[in-house]
C-alpha cells in the first residue's frame, strides 16, 4: 500500500513537471513567433556576415532590460551577434543606440560585431562628431571602426556629406586628410586614444582602396612614426581579413608573402586555422617558417586563444611557451594585450603562472594592453631599406 502511495506521489509530480515544461515551450514558441514577425520583416538574408556560425561567447555582463531591449537582445543572439543593418536600423529607433551597444557590451568580447552598430549610428546622426560622442569606446571602439567606415564611404561619394567635418576637392584629398589630419582631431583622440585611431585608420585605408592590400599598406606606410605605421597595418589586414579570408581559404595566404608587417597578418589569419587544429599542432606550424614569418605566426596563434586565456589563464603557458624568446613574446603580446583590456584579473593570473624569465614582461604588456604608442615595433615591423 505505501508503495502504491510513493508510486502516486512520483506520477503526479512527472505529470505537473511535464505540464510546466509544455506551457514553458509553447510559451517561448509563442514568444519566437512574436519576435519573427514584429523584428525580422523583409530581412535581406545575404547581409548576414560571413562569420555568422561562429561561438557566442558565454561570459555576460547581466543588466535590468526593457521589453523592447529583451526583443533585441533575442535578435542579437538569432543571429550570433551578427543582425542584418536593416534590423539593426529598426532598433535604434526603438531602443537607441546605446542601449544597443549595452546589449552587445553584455557579451565579453564584441568588437567585430559592433563595427555594424557604428555603420548604423553614423548612417543615422551623419555626424562624425554626435557618433564619437555615441560610440565611445564601447566594445574595444568597434563601434567606432564602423563609424570610421561608413563616415568614409559617404565622404567618398560626397567629401561635404558630413557638417562636423570639412573637406573640399576629389576622392584623393579625403585619403590625405585621413593620413594627415584625421588622428589628430581632438574628439577622436579623446575617444578611442591615438594608437586605436591609427588602426581604424587602417579599416578605413582597406575600405577606402576596394581592400587592395598593397595599396592600403603603401598609405600607411607614408606615416611617420613606426607604431602609427603598424597600427594601421593591422587595421589594413583585419578589414580585409573580415571580407576576403573565405575568398581564399587559405591562414598563410597573404601572409606568407608579407616581408614588412607579418605579424599584422597572421594576428588574423591565425583565428582560422584554431578551428581545425589544436594549439600544440599550430605551434609545430608556426616553429617550421622562416624567422620573422615565425614571431608573426606565433603572434597570431595567441591572439587566436585570447578568449580561452580569458576563461582559462592557464591556456597562456600552454599556448606560448614555445620557440625561441621571441616567439614567446609575440604569442604573448597577441593573447594578454586583449584579454587585459576586458579581463585584467585574468590576464594577471595568467601572467604569474609563465616562467620567471618571461613574467615580467607579460604583466608589461598587460599595462600597455592593445595600440600603446610605447610599445617597441621590433618584433612587429620591418621596413625595406631605402
């Protein structure tokens, strides 16, 4: 008899389980459903970006949201990070956007994705001033690389286009008024600090020269100090990186051929071969190539772990204790300089961890993190002999 009582009290705690599970489901199909047809109308599914598949990063920074930031938050997540402009566009009249990048914040590592965030503020205040002001330095600025990019496509058609900014004449004099004068106007050096602009500088180059590699190199390459010159290197590469790695499908290609800023290559290209090969295999890589294609493929392979070595400062030492000292440093630089910026405990820990003959200069690059204008280019830069 009582085991007849027990067996009852089992199925009638399953039966309201499985109620409450089935009004849970059909609650949050309700919900998909209300989502797909108030946020994702006429959606043009090819401006989906190219690394829509990829992991969204788990770590989150938790916030109160309002309905409407909870239905885009929905959306961000729909589309790994990745809405189409127009959803995009929809949402900043809704929520505006900084709850959007509050959104997009909430999430540990958002720079890429956020590049769209800033297409579309600027295409909305068309200011560059207003979209400084908005963007900030949210998501390491990538809000403000998308700013920078749009800015200079609109200014490409029209140089008066923008009120905050004044430039008279052809396409050629908007490039050199990125060369010479855009780094230097206070309000984005109070933005995003002067190592930083020179990198968007470089987004801005590649989009500028229909991401013809060379071409974008050659202008920064007219700049006058190395870091300026290496910062917008990396910017060159990462644009292009972000529109062309499909094209080819290839991590050594271009790099393979870059004698000048290899490091600035494979700190993209390096993310692609994590995909499908273990640290250990893409070391073996790196440690096969010539010296200087060496140090920049090591660079690359940290910078490709920079999110492991921020959930797990351990990966630091397995990563890039590997090489020559060399070796050692560039792969350090690629991973702590990030993971400092989002994650300094981690980026600490990571750091006492390394062997004594190494600590000292990781806890250096954690202070400088990413674009410090200090930073020796030695590992970084070789420019051809005039």
């Amino acid at each position: 008899m009582a085991n007849d009582q027990w067996y009852k009290g089992v199925l009638i705690v399953i039966i309201l389980l499985l109620l409450f599970y089935s009004f849970y489901f059909i609650k949050n199909r309700l919900m998909g459903k209300e989502i797909d047809q108030k946020g994702l109308e006429d959606i043009d599914y090819d401006l989906l970006h190219s690394k829509m598949g990829q992991n969204i990063d788990s770590s989150r920074k938790i916030f109160t949201m309002d309905v409407n930031t909870k239905k885009f938050n929905e959306i961000y997540l729909k589309f790994n990070m990745y809405p189409p402009i127009e959803l995009l566009e929809k949402y900043y009249d809704i929520i505006g956007p900084k709850q959007m990048m509050k959104v997009a914040e909430s999430y540990e590592f958002c720079h890429t994705e956020a590049h769209y965030i800033g297409i579309v503020v600027y295409k909305k205040t068309n200011n560059l001033t207003k979209s400084l002001e908005i963007c900030g330095r949210g998501c390491d600025s990538g809000c403000y690389h998308g700013v920078l990019m749009q800015f200079i496509k609109e200014l490409r058609n029209n140089p008066k286009v923008d009120s905050s900014i004044s430039i008279d004449g052809t396409s050629k004099d908007y490039i050199e008024f990125l060369l010479k004068d855009f780094c230097n106007i206070p309000d984005v050096i109070k933005s995003i600090g002067t190592g930083n602009c020179f990198h968007a500088l470089g987004h801005a180059l590649a989009f500028a020269v229909d991401y013809n590699v060379t071409e974008g190199l050659n202008y920064c390459k007219s700049l006058t100090q190395n870091f300026s010159v290496y910062y917008c290197a990396t910017g060159v590469f990462m644009e292009n990186d972000l529109i062309n790695y499909n094209n080819k499908g290839d991590f050594s290609y271009p790099c393979e051929n870059e004698l000048e800023f290899p490091a600035a290559c494979y700190r993209y290209n390096m993310e692609h071969l994590a995909s499908s090969m273990n640290p250990q295999d893409m070391i073996g890589v790196c440690l096969k190539l010539d010296k200087i294609h060496s140090w920049g493929c090591s660079h690359g392979l940290g910078f490709a772990y920079y999110k492991n070595v921020s959930k797990n400062p351990k990966m630091l030492f397995d990563v890039c204790i590997h090489g020559t000292l060399e070796n050692q440093e560039a792969c350090i630089d690629g991973a702590i300089q990030v993971v400092a910026k989002f994650n300094r405990n981690a980026a600490l820990s990571a750091c006492y961890i390394l062997p004594d003959n190494i600590k000292d200069y990781c806890f250096r690059e954690v202070d400088y993190k990413t674009y410090n204008t200090k930073k020796s280019m030695e590992l970084y830069y070789f420019p051809k002999s005039t």
